[in-house]
C-alpha cells in the first residue's frame, strides 16, 4: 500500500502462455472476434498481428521490444489486446493528449466490444490538471479572495462543490494559462499526502485509488518519468505498482525523461511558495490562532526578502546569458556557461541561498506544530537544492541553460510587477487606491477564533505591504522574478538513467512508433536510450500505397535555407503555386516561428483572408477548422508536425519549409554535439541527421491517414538533392512517387483528381 492506496492488483490466475497466444491469433483472424465487431469492411492487416505477437513475446518472457509500425497499422489495437490477454497492470505512456483522447475513446471501447469485457482502462493526468481542496480552501480565506471581484472565482467555487473528478478539463472558460487555477492546483510539491485534512476528500486520492483499481493506465510521457524520478514512498507519486509499460510516440521520449531527470528553477515555482507561505501564515494569524502579528510580519519579510534576492539573481543571470528572444527551433534556452562564475552572480546566489535557508528554517521550526509549514520548509530546502544543482554549471554529464521570454534580460523596473486591483471590496472593506505614498487600508490580527478581521487605513509607504506576500491586489511593489524565467540544469544521456530507472526492474517495455527507425534502423535509439542487447527490433511497414496514394515534391532550383531573403521570396512563390494547384486543404509547417508569421503575413497581404495560423486560436479548435473548411490553409510549426490526423480531402497538400535540424546554439543540443565529439564520434552522422529525419517523416506522415487518401508533401530544401547527407532523409521517408518540377505536379494533381486510376511510380526521390 501507498499513501493510502490499496496496490493489490488481484489473484485472479492467468491463461498459460500458449493458450493466451491462440486467442490473440484468432482475435485478428479474418473471421475473428476484431472481423466480427468491424463488420463486411474489415481487412486483416498481417502488420497489425505481427505487432500484436512481438508484443505478447516481450509480456510473457520479460523482454523490451523496439516495434516502429508504419501510418495505418493500428498499433494501439495491437499492443491493447496483448496486454488485455496476459493480465498484469500495464502502463500505457504516450507524447500527445490526442492519442490519449484516441485510446480512451475508440480504440479502447473497440476491443472491449470485441473481447466482451472491459479493460479496465483509466486516463490518468498529471496533478496540476486536479483542483487543490486544500489549496482553495486557504485561497479563499486569503486577502485575494477578499479582494477579487471576478465571477470567475464564484464559478470555480461552484465547479468545485459538484465536480467528482476535480479535472480543470471540464471548466470550459478556463484558459490554459489562467493565473487563478495556479493557486488552486494540486503539484508534485504541494501534497501533504495522508497527513492532509482534506485526504479522503482530494482529488488525487480519488485518482490514485482508481488507478489502484485499473489494469491499464494511459498517461503521458512527462507523468511517467515524474512519477519514475520521486522516491518510492513520496507523496507525489501517482501511478500504482505496474507490470510492464508500453511507449506508444516513444520518438518523443528522450527529451521528456531528460526534462524529469535534471532539475528546474522557474520564476512559477518561486511565486506559487511565496503565495503558498503568504496564505499559510496569514491564515494562521487570523482569527488569533498560531501566529501573532510581529511573529508573522517576521516570517513574511523574511519571504519577501528571499524572492527580492531570486529575483536579483534570476534578472543578472538573464543579462549575462543573454537568453530569450525567438530562434529558428522551439525552444529558448541560452546557454548559461560562465555567468554562474562571474562575481556579481555568485555573490547575489549566496544571498539567495542564505535568504531560503533562513525562511526554511523558520517555517521548519512553526512547521512542529503545523504539518503544511514543515511542507512548504521543505520546498524551500529543494528550491535551494535545485539552485545549488544549477549554479555548478556544465560538466561532462550536465548543461546548464537559461530560458526567457526576452533577450538580454530586463530593466530593474520591470522587477516592480503592480497587480490588478478591483475598485471595490464587496461586503469587506471601502474602495481603495493604495499606491505607494497613497492611502490604503491593511489587515490588522483580531481578538478571537473566527471573527471577521479588521481593516486599518494607513498612509501606504515603500515598506508598507498592504496585500502581503501571497495576496494579491494593492499596491504590489515587491520584487518579483522575471515573469516567464527558468533556470536548469539538464543530463545529456538519458541512457544509463533508464538503465538504472526503468531496465533494471526486469519488467517488460516496449517502444513503439510510426518513426522509431533512421535510415540505417534502430540504432540511433538504442544507443541515446540505452536499450538492451538482447532486444527485440521490429519494423512494420504502413499497409498504406504510398506509391500512389503520395507524391514528394522537392523542387531542383531554389536557394539554399538561409541565404538571406532570397529563400522566403522563392518559398512564397512556390507556397503560393501549391496552393493553386489544390486549392488550399493545406498544412504548412515550418521550423521557426519566424518563418510562420512572415508567410501569413504575406499570404494575407495577398488576398488570403481566412488562414489558420498557430498561436492566434486554441490548437484544437484550428484543428477541426480544417477538418470542417474543405480548402482551408493551416500554418503551424513543431507541435504541429506530430499527432495531427486529419483524414480525407481536408488534407490533401503538406508543405513543409526546411529540414528541421535542431538549433545548434541550443545548449542542450550543442552540449550533446560536443559531447559525441569528445567520445569520438561523428556528431552530424551520429545525432543531428537522425534527429531530423526522424522529425521529418513525423513531418510527412500528416498528409496519409487512411486508405483512401490523396496528396502532396513538398519539402522545400533543395539540400535533399544537393548534398550528401541529403539522401539519408529521403531513404527515411515512404517510398513514392516523386517530382521535381511544379508541372508535373500539377500533372499528377489532374490525374489522381479526374480518378485515372493507378500510375507509374516514379521513384525520383531515391
């Protein structure tokens, strides 16, 4: 048992192996029970049971398996009916809410019908996606909730008195990033777990005791390996004791256990304890219950005192590091490298760890007689030990990098954040105007248990806090962290992790994916996630007609990526004749966000009125624009390039701008160059081309979903013909036809839309 939760997952005896293998063979059978429940138009595909087997193979002898099935296998189906059939509790760990969204709701309730029984299936989520009973709770005892006026936090109130499972997913006007859910969310370092009041009552209690209950668990990827990275009997753990795991998207996979396996200082983090401290205190201190005034006045300066010095840190790192500003990859990150050695910054970094070791140890000390102060000590001792782990810098193993929304730091100004106040407190205190200098009203203790406090007017000066730390409103002139920073510190192989973390349980893994493989096969992924020897390699090919169900389309004479504006211009033009020759149902991607907004703006300035572009609506609502809109226009770029299915005429012409090699001035991906060199191989060879192929044929695979599509990708690099390397990518991709010049695509167009029939595969990209 764990933090309360009953792990038993049953006596029930399992089938011998033999007779679980026959019913796996008949489930996929032509007259099988899958053929049964599909009706007169299913099809066996012999990929799907191949799958199917060398999955059972890696449950039944404790193996891993590396299975890359191709577009259109129906991997899902093929590793659910094994793991049904051998019993056990199996991990299911995907990259992507759709596919998770796809298992839940269709593959899932697809073999249940065909089995006749249920899986015991659950979608679990991580803990920020679950409301805080406890949290909301001291929120709205909080002067914040005194001085908020939206309706927003009524709503909530309400949601929360009838919801059963507490996932924000089912409040449809909460944003993503809306602030009020960060104060009331549960986290990995915000659970008291049994020592909570609210513990029979929470959420993720509610999950986890589920979870206990279910044999297959779908979660992502990042849950996973949070889950993977705790110590066993840590409160924040969240999955039960499991049998074997399967990493369905496992492409995406070693990013994620990196990102778990390293450490992370963001400037969220540093605000959600001053909120969580700031209510503490103050709730104790109200009413006369724990806290006195000057004792709390004490602790709250001392909290203060330690986000000023983060923050001071945080800003002088982001001016010497130079971090933020757009690239042309996905992330951010600047290389931290010597700024952690320059005087200024160590000087301010032991400030801020003297100040987090004084407010730990106060709260420690209250924390003996309350279980939530002791807690929140012990987030200050992990912030101060991630901090520590970020400011020993780069070794052999490590990098450490510095993410920021904007380049070359911020002005000291920008450090005073004033928040949003109401003019009104209903029912609490009269209007007020509290800037600095200004008059206002602060909270005064009172006598006794459970009477209301008392407002006191004031002349506000610099040291007057009047919502103190936590509580906002007022005139907030603390100092905060740079609003969107992160510091960290990354491991560059995750190989010997998962060895230790997840090999050496014995339990069976496998990996799957429609590109798990480069050009040369498996063992790119093999060697960054350190797989064993004695693996099992499979490679599916998509049941899909590529050769004609696909052209690629690599145009022989524009300018190489890069060469000044000359690229863009010949990108439009040959954008701008694709689009003519569909008609639109396209989706553009592209590898920076740059290249994103300067084709829309282009494509609108040219008559172009109703284009989807990332960014400017919610993704899945652009998605099912495209779906619904015959001849609509996406541009979109990294998250776009996986986990979109959008089937039929919809999508009938991809485009994509460049091979999506990763961005060398990244530091991790510079670190893991270097690295590869020091050890003596060929960091091109070895790790950027795999890299982008794989990227690449994620990139491809959107344009062919189903039997009965049509379509064009065009790749506008005219490396794929010109260079050496660029053979690799296009022996990664499908096999189909090929062209080279804008008639001949719109040749092909003509043909496959007047319904000609088959033709003559040209295998011109080979």
């Amino acid at each position: 048992m764990r933090d309360g939760r009953d792990d038993s997952r049953g006596t029930e005896p399992r089938p011998s192996p033999e007779e679980t293998r026959a019913r796996l063979r008949t489930f996929f059978a032509a007259h099988g029970p899958l053929a049964r429940q599909l009706g007169h138009g299913y099809e066996p595909r012999p990929q799907q049971a191949a799958m199917a087997e060398t999955v059972l193979d890696a449950l039944q002898h404790d193996g891993v398996a590396l299975i890359e099935a191709g577009t259109g296998t129906g991997k899902t189906v093929a590793y659910l009916v094994p793991a049904a059939l051998h019993g056990g509790r199996t991990v299911i760990s995907t990259h992507t809410r759709n596919l998770q969204d796809q298992i839940a709701t269709k593959d899932a309730p697809l073999v249940e019908s065909a089995l006749g029984r249920p899986l015991g299936l659950m979608v679990m989520k991580g803990l920020s996606n679950y409301l805080c009973r406890r949290r909301l709770d001291a929120y709205l005892a909080s002067v914040a909730a005194l001085l908020d006026t939206d309706r927003r936090l009524a709503d909530l109130v309400e949601w929360a008195r009838t919801t059963e499972t507490g996932e924000r997913s089912e409040i449809p006007w909460l944003a993503d990033d809306d602030a009020i859910w960060r104060e009331v969310s549960s986290g990995a370092d915000v659970r008291l777990g049994y020592k909570c009041p609210r513990f029979d009552t929470c959420f993720v209690t509610r999950m986890r005791r589920r979870a206990a209950e279910s044999r297959m668990l779908v979660v992502n990827h990042h849950l996973f390996f949070a889950d993977l990275a705790v110590p066993e009997e840590a409160p924040s753990r969240v999955l039960p004791e499991w049998d074997a795991v399967v990493f369905d998207e496992a492409h995406d996979l070693e990013d994620a256990a990196a990102g778990f396996f390293g450490v992370r200082v963001s400037s969220r983090r540093i605000e959600l304890l001053r909120g969580d401290v700031g209510r503490r205190v103050q709730s104790l201190g109200l009413g006369g219950k724990r806290i006195k005034g000057k004792a709390r006045a004490v602790v709250l300066d001392q909290l203060d005192d330690a986000v000023a010095d983060l923050a001071r840190l945080g800003e002088r790192l982001a001016e010497l590091a130079g971090g933020g500003g757009e690239s042309d990859g996905a992330g951010r990150r600047a290389p931290l490298g010597g700024a952690v050695r320059a005087d200024t910054v160590v000087a301010l970094y032991h400030a801020a760890d003297n100040s987090l070791g004084t407010l730990g140890r106060r709260l420690d000390e209250m924390g003996k007689s309350d279980d939530e102060l002791g807690l929140l000590a012990g987030r200050c001792e992990a912030l101060r030990a991630d901090l520590a782990d970020v400011m020993a810098g780069d070794d052999e193993g490590h990098v450490a990098w510095l993410d920021a929304p904007f380049r070359g730091g911020w002005p000291g100004a920008s450090m005073i954040r004033p928040s949003a106040r109401p003019e009104r407190w209903p029912g609490r205190a009269p209007a007020v105007d509290s800037g600095v200098g200004e008059e206002g009203f602060v909270l005064e203790d009172v006598g006794g248990e459970g009477r209301p406090p008392r407002w006191r007017r004031v002349k506000a000066g610099p040291s007057t806090r009047f919502a103190r730390s936590g509580q906002a409103g007022g005139g907030d002139s603390r100092p905060r962290m740079p609003p969107g920073l992160a510091l960290g510190r990354t491991p560059l192989d995750v190989a010997g992790i998962l060895r230790e973390k997840l090999f050496a349980r014995g339990d069976p893994v496998v990996f799957t994916s429609a590109t798990l493989a480069d050009h040369r096969g498996f063992g790119f992924v093999r060697g960054r996630f350190g797989i064993p020897e004695d693996a099992v390699e499979r490679k599916l090919d998509s049941p899909f007609d590529f050769p004609t169900q696909a052209l690629l389309y690599v145009p022989e004479d524009l300018p190489e990526p890069g060469v000044g504006e000359a690229f863009r211009e010949a990108m439009l033009e040959q954008t701008r004749a694709l689009l003519g020759v569909t008609g639109g149902g396209a989706l553009l991607l592209y590898t920076s966000f740059r290249n994103q907004r300067w084709m829309a703006d282009r494509l609108r300035a040219e008559g172009w009125k109703d284009l989807l572009v990332q960014g400017e609506a919610p993704r899945n609502m652009l998605l099912e624009r495209l779906r619904a809109e015959r001849n609509a226009v996406l541009l979109a770029t990294a998250s776009f390039w996986q986990g979109v299915d959008v089937a039929g005429e919809a999508l009938r012409l991809v485009v994509i701008d460049k091979l999506p090699f990763e961005v060398p001035n990244d530091p991790l991906t510079n670190a893991r160059i270097e690295r590869i060199k020091r050890l003596g191989g060929h960091a091109f060879n070895d790790y950027q081309v795999p890299v982008a192929a794989i990227a690449l044929r994620q990139g491809f695979g959107r344009l062919i979903r189903t039997r009965r599509d049509r379509g064009i990708v065009a790749i506008l690099d005219v490396r794929l013909r010109t260079r050496s390397y660029g053979r690799s990518f296009l022996a990664a991709l499908p096999r189909c036809a090929g062209a080279s010049r804008m008639d001949d695509v719109a040749k092909w167009w003509t043909a496959e839309a007047g319904g000609t029939g088959k033709k003559e595969t040209a295998d011109g990209h080979r």
